[in-house]
C-alpha cells in the first residue's frame, strides 16, 4: 500500500511539474495594414480569408508546422494543420484559389502585411508596433 502511495504521490508531482513548466500559449492577435479601412472583425470572418472562401484580404501565413500557425487555425477554424493543408489542396487542385504565402516568423509576417494594404496576418500580440493594426484579439 504504500508503495502504490509513493507512486501515486510522484506521479502527481511529476505531472504538477510538467503543468508548470509548459509554456503558456501566446496571445495571437490577427494585423492588417495601418492603410486598411478595416478596425474589427470576428474570427468566423478570419477563418473566411485563411481558408479561401474570401478574397476581400490577401492572407499572410506563419511558417508550416510553426507552433503560432497550430494554434491560429485551431482557434480561428477548429482545424488541424492536416485538415487546413487538406483544404488548401483542393482549392489549389480546382483552380479555385491560391495558397497564403507564408513567412518564417512573425516579424516577416508583420513586415509583409504592413507593406500590402490588402494583406492580412496573425502574429504574437508581444510583436505588434505602429507599423501595423490590429482587427482582433483571439483569446
């Protein structure tokens, strides 16, 4: 009996460990052009840009695979990269729309949407400057 206390007992501190030192998700925030009209939006309106249905915007992307990409998509969409890629894919396959092109971090995709007044993107709210503006807020 005391054994299987023992064991329980550092299988609840070992876990308690590892809660403590995962990293807390970021906060993504979604950025369009400081020349965009554009001053809100929703995130149903979002997932609209980035997974083709709208061509209002020009999507900006994270790298794949990226940790910030996982999490917008699944924030914005309730998608998996595998389903977001799979739908991509299509689209590309039918002609119906071309990819985001992606960048490798989120100053790159700060830098492209601030240069384009049509693009749109998401970065870590820790990135933001006066360079461009904010539309939403993903919790």
């Amino acid at each position: 009996m005391k054994k299987i206390m023992s064991t329980l007992l550092l299988s609840s501190l070992a876990a308690a460990a590892a809660l403590a030192s995962a990293p807390a998700s970021a906060e993504i925030v979604v950025i369009v052009s400081k020349q965009n009209p554009a001053t809100r939006m929703f995130s149903e309106q979002a997932s609209q840009f980035f997974l083709g249905k709208s061509n209002l915007f020009t999507p900006v992307d994270q790298a794949d695979g990226s940790a910030i990409r996982n999490e917008f998509y699944h924030k914005v969409a309730e998608k998996d990269a595998a389903q977001v890629k799979a739908l991509w894919s299509k689209l590309v396959f039918t002609g119906k729309a071309t990819p985001p092109k992606e960048f490798p971090n989120s100053a790159e995709v700060k830098k492209a949407v601030a240069a384009d007044p049509k693009a749109i993107g998401y970065i870590d709210k820790s990135a933001v400057d006066d360079t461009v503006k904010v539309i939403l807020t993903l919790p």
